[in-house]
C-alpha cells in the first residue's frame, strides 16, 4: 500500500495500481532523444506488473505501531528504511511472490522483477532497521535471489525469438533501470511529493549515450521532468485511490473496515516539459 496524506485522513493506493502507473510512463517513453524501450511487450509488461505480488496484502490493509496505514509514504521517498514496521518473513515472501509469479509467463519480465527486488535489497536497504533474525532471513533471500536471477538469464539465453540484443546483458540492465526510473516517478506521484528529485539511474540515448532525468514539483502531483522523455509535449495519466477518513487507526480491523467503506476514485498526475 501506499499513502498520501489529506487534511481529514490518507488516499491510499494499492501497490498494483501504482504499479500500472508505472507501466502506463513507461508506454509513453521515448522520443528523439531517449530510447524506446525493446522488446516493448515484454519490457512493459514487466513494469506494469511489477508490484503485482503485494495484491492479497493490499486487500487487506495494516496500521503501524502508531496507528498509521502502514505503507509508503512521502517520508520514506530515497528511503528504504521502515523494516522495523513490518513482519519480514511475510515482506520477503511478497517479494519473492511478485517476481515468481511473472516469470512463470514471461521469464523476460519476471527477471527485471526480480532485479529491481534485488537492487531494493542489496543496496538501499537499511540494515540497521533490521533484527538480526530478519538480516538472516535476508541474506539467505539474496542468495536465492542470485541463484533465480541466473537461471531466468540462462532461460532468456535459450528464448530464440530474442534478438542478440534483447538478450544481452546490457539491454537487460537498460530495461531494469527504466523500471527503476518508471517507478520511482510513479512513487514520486501517488505521495504527490514535492521536491526535487531525479529518476535513480542515467537512463539510455538513441546515440548510445545515458542521461539522468531530473524532476520537479510544480504543483500537487503536476511534475515537470528535465531532459524530457517522453514523444508528447504534456501527459496526463490516472490511477485509481480510496480515502479513509481519520488520521490513526485503533487497529488494522479498524483501518480494513473503513478502506473497504470508501469508494475507489481516480486521481491523475500531470508530467510537462
């Protein structure tokens, strides 16, 4: 889940849709300066369904020890550090889950998945948030990681109807930092976040050069990204969003009841050059 906070409660937003999001950035990436991304099918569907792991948690929301949803909010934004809130055991098998459950269909997609989830892991993670239980449970989920990720680039190896250059280590990589970059902006957006920020990774040109891509506030959830990436000079995208009414919870029973109580609805996020 994700939050993003009102005057009287929180929008929360289920991590599949936000993810969706990010599929939806990434279908409208590229232009005449930056890279399409190829093979588009399997790439995006990767991206759109990158989060698609956490839908049975989602469905049924928890609070923290304060009383909060728990979910990522706009603290936690170039942050991964709110282990000590959530139960790692069942934080590792979602994610584990959410890259299996791809690469049962789409080895392609499942490995960027998994790459993202590693990178999450391995390198921003804070250990310090976690018990030393947890860190063992963690170290032993990389390990298999590592082993899952190069039994997926030995599948993609095999898969003939690659070119030489979808299958290549490189391209591979270029997608995972797309995913990166298409979620992170997707983040950035549904806890409307408003302060510079940038898309995490130099990300590929049509001359085979990188370039980051910065991101700036311009008004609630309306960013203006520079340089641009995308073919059209202003986009507008939706993704869906309950609001809960009441800043804590006096249990995650409370909280489920009134997420369950409200009504979907659809927020939009405006991207301009």
């Amino acid at each position: 889940m994700l939050r993003m906070e009102t005057e009287t409660g929180w929008w929360l937003i289920r991590h599949p849709d936000h993810a969706r999001l990010a599929g939806a950035f990434a279908a409208a990436w590229g232009n005449e300066q930056f890279r399409r991304p190829e093979p588009r099918e399997r790439v995006l569907h990767g991206i759109a369904t990158h989060d698609d792991g956490w839908a049975a948690r989602d469905s049924h929301p928890t609070v923290t020890r304060e009383g909060k949803p728990s979910a990522f909010s706009i603290e936690l934004v170039g942050k991964y550090s709110a282990f000590e809130e959530i139960d790692i055991a069942e934080y590792l098998a979602v994610r584990e889950r959410a890259a299996r459950i791809i690469a049962a269909g789409d080895p392609y997609a499942g490995l960027l998945i998994a790459m993202h989830t590693y990178n999450l892991l391995a390198e921003h993670a804070d250990r310090s948030t976690i018990t030393p239980d947890g860190l063992a449970l963690l170290d032993a989920f990389l390990e298999r990681q590592r082993d899952y990720q190069e039994a997926l680039f030995a599948a993609i190896a095999a898969d003939v109807t690659l070119t030489a250059r979808d299958r290549s280590e490189q391209t591979i990589r270029e997608h995972f930092r797309l995913l990166q970059a298409c979620d992170n902006l997707s983040l950035l957006s549904c806890v409307s976040f408003d302060k510079r920020a940038n898309l995490l990774h130099p990300l590929p040109l049509n001359d085979g050069k990188t370039s980051e891509v910065e991101v700036f506030p311009i008004g609630p959830r309306h960013f203006r990204l520079a340089p641009w990436p995308f073919a059209e000079e202003r986009l507008t995208f939706e993704f869906p969003a309950r609001h809960v009414e009441g800043k804590l919870f006096d249990s995650s029973e409370a909280l489920q009841r009134a997420f369950l109580r409200a009504n979907e609805e659809t927020l939009t996020v405006a991207l301009s050059r």
